[in-house]
C-alpha cells in the first residue's frame, strides 16, 4: 500500500500547499423584512394592491449572473417580503419594456419553461441547503430543495404553496405565500436567512440576482445575501394526512388452460400517506402499503457483461428528501443506500415441472415505511428510514389442477440510520450511516396443498424446497464521512469510510463468493479463495479526495478510493464491483467572461488507474473534453481519450485475468438553441481498439417542438452498434481443463422515448411517454481463450476451425481434439430481445396537494427472431402483438392539520 499513499500524497500536495485566495469577497446584501401586524394581507392574486405590502420598501439593484457576470441587466426586477405567524409573502415586480415578448409557456410543475422568477432561503443559515420556490409568468409552480452548496437540486420536494401572476403594460407581476410550516428553522428571538432572488429573462436567455455570486464562487447557497427582521415567528409543527384509493384493471393475451392468465385481473387498493412535524426541524413520513402505479417505467436495457444495471428512484416516498440519506463512497453509483432495494423483484427460484403454471409476484409488496428527517438549527441533519416488505408468494397449479405455493421472498426488515453535523462556522461537517437489513428464513420451504378434488395432498404438492437458501439473512454496514472547506470555500478535502458484514447459511455466503462483484473463484488470484464453510463476510471502502472548487479559472482534484474484495451492500446499497484500488485526478479551465464568439466555455482533463487487492496495475485511461455555449446559445461538447492499458478480472466471469485491446475513444455533440419552439440535438460517441478487435458507435438525435404553450412534444431515438470480436459466451469443461469461450458478436440495440405534454393549466396536464427498444445480437467465429494476458489478439484466443465446430439443434457441439466425439456443447447465444413500454397520465392538482391520476400503461416484452433485421422485429414483435394494458385511478386527498 506504500505506493498508492505515495500518489495520493503527490496529488493532493499542490492542493494544499499551493492554495491561494484569487478573488475579493463580495459584500453580503441585507433585506429587513416587518410583520403585517393587524395590516391587510396580501390576497394571492398577482396584483400588488394591499395595504400590507406597503409596511415595506422594495428592493432592487439586481446584477446580471449570466451570460455577462457582474453587468447591469437588461431588465429591472424588484421585490419586498412580509410576513404574520403563519405565512411568509413575497411580492415581485418583474420590468419588461416589450410585454408582448413575455414568454409564457405551461408546463408540469417543476418545468420551469418561460420567463421565471424565484426565491431561494437558506433557513437553516449552514450556507449548504436551502428551498427554492419558483414562478413561472404563465403561473406554473416549480419548488426544489437545494443541497450540497447548489451542486443538487432535488425538485421531487413537493411543498403546498401559493402563488399567481399577472402581465401588465410595465412587466409582469407575482404575488407567493409560503406557510411557515413547509419550511424548516430552528427557535430564536430573530430568525437570520440566507436570501437570494434569481430571475429569468427568457428570450435573451439572461440571469439576473439580488445577490451577486461571482462565476468564479465556489458554491451557491454559500453566497447569498440575508433576510433580516423575522421577529418572534413560532415554528410550525407540520401534519398532513393524504389518504389514496387507486382502483387497477390489467389486461393481457388470454393463455389456454393457463388457469393464471384468463385474459384480465381487477384491484382495489387504498393506502395512506402522513407527515408528521416532531419539531419544526425533524419530520416523520409515514406510508401504509404505498402504491406507485403512476410512476413512469423505467427505460429498457440490457447488459451483456453480466453486471447489474443501475435505474433511478422515481417512487415519491424514496425520492423526497434522498439527499439526507445518500451516502455515495467510491464511483458515482456505489451508494451505501439504494432505495430501489425496498420492493424489489422477488428473489427466490422455483424448480418448475414440466406442464406447471406459476403466477409470480412482479414486485415485493411494502407493507410500510416510516421515514425521520431533518435539519436542526445546531447543524445536525439526521435522517431514519424503516421499511417493512412482505412474504411473497407464488402460486404454482399443473394441468391436472394440483396446486402448490413457494416462497419467493422471505419478511425482510430494512432500517438506515444517517447522521451529520456542521461546525467550523458551518464550513466543514463530519457523519455517519448505518444500515441493516434482516431477512426472515425461518420457513423458506413451499407450503404445502391440498389437491381440491382428492382433499389429500398431491405429489406435486408435496415436494419441498428451499427456494431462498442462496438469500444472506442478514447485512449490516457503516461508514462515516467528512469534508473541510477552507479560503472561503475555495478549497476542500472530504472523505469517507465504509465497512459491511453479511450473515448467511454456507450456501449463501459461499454464492456471495462467487458472484460477479467479488469472483473469488478466480483460477489466478493470489489473494482470495472460495471457503464453502464460512457463514459471513467484512470487508471495507472508502474514498480521500481534495482539490479546488472555486476562485480564478482554474478547479482541480486529486483522490483515491478502494473497495476491498469482501465488501458487499448489495442487500440495501448499490455496489458494482469489489476489489478495486483507484487513483483519480482532474484539472478544468473555465472561460468565465463572454466574448463575441460564447456566453461561457470550459476545458477538462482527466485521468484515473486502477489497481486490485493483489497488486496487479490493471488500467489507465485519460481523457480531454470541452465545452461552448455560443453567442446565438447553440452549443459543443466534445472530447477524446485513450486506455493505453485494460486488464479487468470479471470479464471471463470466475476465469483469469483477462487483457482487452489499446482502445481510443471519441464523443461529438451539438445542438441548438432550446428555448427555440423546435430545437435539436445531434451527437456520436465511439471507440475503437487495436487488431479492430472490439468498436462501439452510438447515434444520438433529440428532437424537440413545442408549437404552443400548452404542448410540446420530444422524439429521442438512439442506435449502437457494439461488434467485439470476444464477447464472452461461456465455460466448458475439456478433460477437466476448463474452456472460457469467446466470440465474435455482431450487436445492435434500437430504441426511442417519445415524450408528449399537454397542459390545459398549470395544475392540469396531461403526460404520454413511449419507449421501443430492440438490442439484437448474431455470434460467429468462436474462439477459446488461449492465454488472456496476450497482447496480440491471435496469442489471446484460438480460433476452432470448421471441422471443430457445428450447429445442431440450436447447440453448438465442439470436437476440440478432432477424434469424431463431441468434447462439449454450448447454447446457440444468439439473442434478440424486443420491449415496448408506455404511460398515459392525466394529473389534477384539484386543490394543493390533493391529486387525481389517470393512468394507462401498455407493454410488450418478448423474444425476437435473431435473424430478423431490427425493423422487421419492431412490426413482428410490438406492432403485430397484443400488448398488456393496466388502467388505473388514482385518488388522493391532503388534510392538512
């Protein structure tokens, strides 16, 4: 390990030795608000004409942020607050020379289209978080909870709130009341904000702020101004109750003598949603049997490294909040807590007979959820999940009528625990999380049936089986994190360290062994071994990193991070692949005045290596990537790189190292300006390896209309092109040697999401979204891996010859030593799968926070014919089938007490 503290070392050094001030401070802004005091209040309806927003001055003296920092804007923007003990109120007079141009296009909530403007409150003043409640001059709501210092805006954050607008002959106007009670602050004789307003000027695509924050800054929240005079407001204890009722009907192809799939199935369903206000700071979210049927699908994909693919959480109970628990340690997506974990697919086999019919559950079954969070005024944000999943059941029935039932996921327990706490003046925080996951295998075995004509048990149904004997029982992790920001907030060093350890039957733990993220099977690894007899494993990862987030042009970080081969969270977390050493380092260049010829403009390098747990130096790649928005807001990405080396230990699956060609890679995409009614993008990425030994091109193009305001519609249709002449097929036993079989794959995958809105008001919309999907893959040319270190690609594998080689019967027999007998078979790999999903969703916000859904969701999923081309498989496969349809509708109400 000496050599990778050496590195580290190396890296962060100029970090911190190196560091200067490069900017002056901006001087803080301050607006003093009053209380209405028996005065008239503001009536929510976009003219400022009561008698109470007159206890206030306006203010105003806004500064142009982009395109031209720190220049007067182009339009003027005022605005004055007041508030009693219940609401705050806020008023803005938005100037506009050219009312007539006043962008006023609808969309959802959260879509922030048009001219806007919104206020940002930092309530909690730790200069990190803050809520963000936006108007659009069409009287569209977008409201967002601000975190990691404005690096995340989480518009899943959904408050009740009030708000209108009006145009006029100088501008337009807006009027807000915001309940104390949607917001969080700690007790005090005089609350002290963080302030900022922020407006849009659509049709020059211009920002303007109260606050001046220097492009150069090294943060959002961190630089606004203050709100002053809040005296004596109590805080709001929150409680809102939102019951639901979601009625379901399924339609599907009837399957004869399928005694599970007659053709239609009918739910009624109803469940309860509350939040529960502990103190002003810390809120309890509860959910009774959540539905989540309005939830869009989550787009089609397929992986041929065997790998688990990664899908964002969209059910509203998980996401709002997210940020409090997310505790991201290595990669991106390596998170100690992955909600998606929490009603997941059913985990347990079944060993079908021949001529069984299984009705198997989609989806684990949340019988509840409780969630406490929040933010106190001291810096501690605390956050405690607890969710509860069900016992799922699959119903198994034969031909003759007998009946059986398996267990296909066991009562599971989930609970994450996450603690932070500010302090050095609220420039550095240090945290914890905890996880556990406890699963309840005490009776994993079918249960057992009595045939309804014989009233005896059958002999079908008396066979049992441990259908959950590979699940860990139980799986706990901890970490604890930290980040010190110093030069006002210039610079930083953060890190974090995470422990696990899963329990487990010897058939569990020894499956976690073997599977993809550890391999400890692996016929050439020094370092670990497959122990049949153990019951548990611990293993460690982290991540240091340090660098310069603001001041000047340049920004720079240096870091590493491990996952050692043991560690596993996959039972409540996300974790791709252990045994991973990585040193990572970037440096980027900002061009932060606009020219002539761009608004803004940045260049990026970057480079990473990667060693494992036995020492081995497995990667290096580097990369160079540019950014230009131009003066007309047309806009280029671009960039290119080079892996001069790639070795990965999971690419023959438990097999040994295995090398993968030099490879070169380049991406290019523009597209133009998207306040436009139509605007377009158009891209390639790519790569290419030595010996023309693998390549990947993919094709994008968006396109996007929005002929008038209340519609708009997206096409975005992609294809890949992914030919390797190695893909990885399978292992076969030849006289006891093991064979890692390759071969030469000819893959292309097809899809388009296509997206229509319509929105007859701001609180009435109507959503469509379609997604086909295609990935079709031909294999020839197979090959055995030869010596998996080789350079050369002919030294790496050994091509069989024709007399080796034949297909039979859809499978491959092999006659590797030419002596007239099959030494092995394989399956014929070839593949073609087809899916097509979609949503229809009508959503009523009839009052603030009570919604009604209307929903229709239609799929086909389904194997294609390999042989056919990709379009043919879109008529054949989607066109030409019957598709499943769910109707919904959805009910809720909000009480708020």
């Amino acid at each position: 390990m000496k050599c990778y503290t050496c590195l580290l070392v190396l890296f962060l050094f100029p970090i911190i030795i190196f560091a200067q001030d490069s900017t002056s401070t901006v001087k803080k802004r301050i607006y003093t608000t009053k209380p209405l005091q028996g005065a008239e209040a503001p009536t929510i309806d976009g003219l400022i004409n009561e008698s109470g927003w007159d206890l206030v001055e306006w203010t105003g003296d806004f500064t142009e942020n982009q395109p031209d920092e720190n220049t007067p804007p182009s339009q003027k923007t005022k605005f004055k607050i007041v508030y009693d003990q219940k609401y705050l109120y806020i008023a803005y007079r938005c100037y506009d020379d050219e009312p007539d141009k006043i962008e006023k296009r609808l969309s959802r909530r959260d879509g922030f289209a048009g001219d806007w403007v919104e206020i940002n409150l930092d309530t909690y003043h730790d200069k990190r978080t803050g809520f963000s409640f936006s108007i659009t001059a069409a009287g569209v709501k977008g409201d967002e909870f601000i975190s990691q210092n404005g690096d995340n805006w989480d518009s899943s954050w959904n408050p009740i709130w009030y708000t209108a607008t009006n145009i006029d002959e100088e501008g337009w106007t807006a009027e807000v009341k915001i309940p104390l009670s949607q917001v969080k602050f700690g007790k005090s004789k005089e609350q002290i904000w963080g302030l900022q307003v922020n407006r849009r000027l659509f049709r020059k695509e211009e920002r303007s702020v109260w606050q001046r924050i220097p492009q150069d800054a090294p943060g959002w929240v961190s630089e606004f101004g203050e709100l002053h005079g809040l005296i004596d407001i109590e805080p709001q204890k929150q409680l809102e109750i939102q019951p639901f009722a979601v009625t379901q009907l399924d339609t599907y192809p009837k399957e004869e003598g399928n005694p599970f799939r007659d053709g239609d199935d009918f739910e009624l369903n109803g469940g309860l949603d509350a939040k529960i206000g502990i103190t002003n700071d810390l809120t309890l979210d509860l959910t009774v049997n959540p539905d989540f049927g309005q939830v869009e699908a989550d787009p089609a994909a397929i992986a041929l490294d065997g790998f688990q693919i990664f899908f964002r959480e969209q059910r509203p109970f998980f996401v709002e909040n997210k940020n409090i628990f997310d505790y991201r340690f290595a990669n991106n997506q390596d998170n100690v807590f992955y909600s998606r974990r929490i009603g997941r697919n059913p985990q347990g086999s079944i060993s079908g007979i021949d001529n069984e019919f299984i009705d198997r559950p989609t989806n684990t079954t949340i019988l509840g959820a409780a969630k406490f969070s929040g933010k106190t005024k001291d810096g501690w944000s605390i956050g405690i999940l607890e969710s509860v999943t069900s016992r799922e059941i699959a119903k198994i029935e034969d031909e003759n009528g007998n009946k059986r039932e398996a267990i296909v996921e066991p009562l599971t327990n989930y609970m994450v625990g996450r603690v932070q706490k500010d302090f050095n003046k609220r420039n550095s925080f240090i945290g914890g999380i905890i996880t556990a996951t406890n699963r309840d295998l005490g009776d994993t075995f079918n249960i057992d049936e009595e045939d309804p004509d014989t009233d005896e048990t059958s002999e079908v149904a008396g066979t049992r089986e441990n259908n959950l004997n590979l699940l860990r029982k139980s799986a706990y992790s901890a970490g604890l994190d930290f980040k010190h920001n110093w030069k006002d907030r210039k610079y930083f060093l953060e890190g974090n360290i995470v422990a696990s350890h899963v329990e487990g039957s010897k058939e569990a733990i020894e499956e976690t062994q073997n599977e993809l993220t550890h391999l400890f099977q692996r016929v050439d690894a020094g370092h670990v071994e497959v122990d049949p007899n153990r019951t548990s494993l611990t293993g460690t990862g982290g991540k240091l990193t340090g660098g310069k987030s603001g001041g000047g042009n340049w920004r720079y970080s240096a870091g590493v991070f491990w996952r050692s081969p043991e560690l596993e969270l996959n039972d409540i977390g996300f974790l791709r692949q252990a045994d991973e050493i990585r040193q990572f380092s970037s440096a980027r260049y900002l061009f932060l005045k606009p020219t002539k010829l761009y608004r803004r403009a940045n260049i990026n390098f970057n480079q990473f290596a990667t060693f494992d747990f036995d020492g081995n130096y497995n990667r290096i790649q580097y990369r160079l990537e540019g950014f230009i928005n131009y003066k007309n807001n047309w806009w280029t990405e671009a960039g290119f790189g080079h892996k001069p080396r790639i070795f990965t230990n999971t690419f023959l699956r438990g097999g040994p190292r295995w090398r993968f060609s030099d490879e070169n890679f380049a991406y290019l995409f523009f597209g133009s300006d998207r306040r436009k009614k139509f605007n377009f993008t158009i891209g390639y990425d790519g790569s290419r390896a030595a010996q023309n030994s693998f390549s990947f091109n993919r094709y994008v193009i968006r396109l996007r209309y929005q002929p008038f305001n209340s519609f708009s519609m997206s096409l975005n249709p992609q294809f890949r092109q992914n030919p390797n002449k190695t893909q990885y097929v399978t292992e076969a036993d030849f006289n006891g040697t093991a064979r890692y079989i390759t071969a030469d794959i000819d893959q292309q995958t097809l899809s388009a999401s296509i997206r229509l809105n319509y929105n007859i008001n701001p609180n009435l919309t109507i959503q469509y979204y379609g997604e086909p999907f295609i990935s079709r893959g031909r294999y020839k040319d197979f090959n055995y891996v030869n010596n998996a270190v080789a350079k050369n690609l002919g030294e790496r594998v050994t091509l069989y010859n024709q007399d080796q080689i034949s297909l039979v019967d859809d499978q491959y027999e092999i006659d590797e030593n030419r002596d007239g007998t099959v030494d092995y078979t394989i399956d014929n790999p070839d593949f073609a799968f087809v899916q097509f999903r979609s949503n229809l969703v009508l959503r009523w916000e009839y009052i603030p926070g009570s919604e009604i859904f209307l929903v229709w969701s239609q799929g086909v999923t389904g194997d294609g014919n390999p042989g056919d081309h990709l379009f043919r498989s879109l008529k054949n496969q989607i066109l030409d089938q019957q598709p499943e349809n769910t109707f919904l509708i959805k009910a809720t109400y909000r009480f708020v007490l």
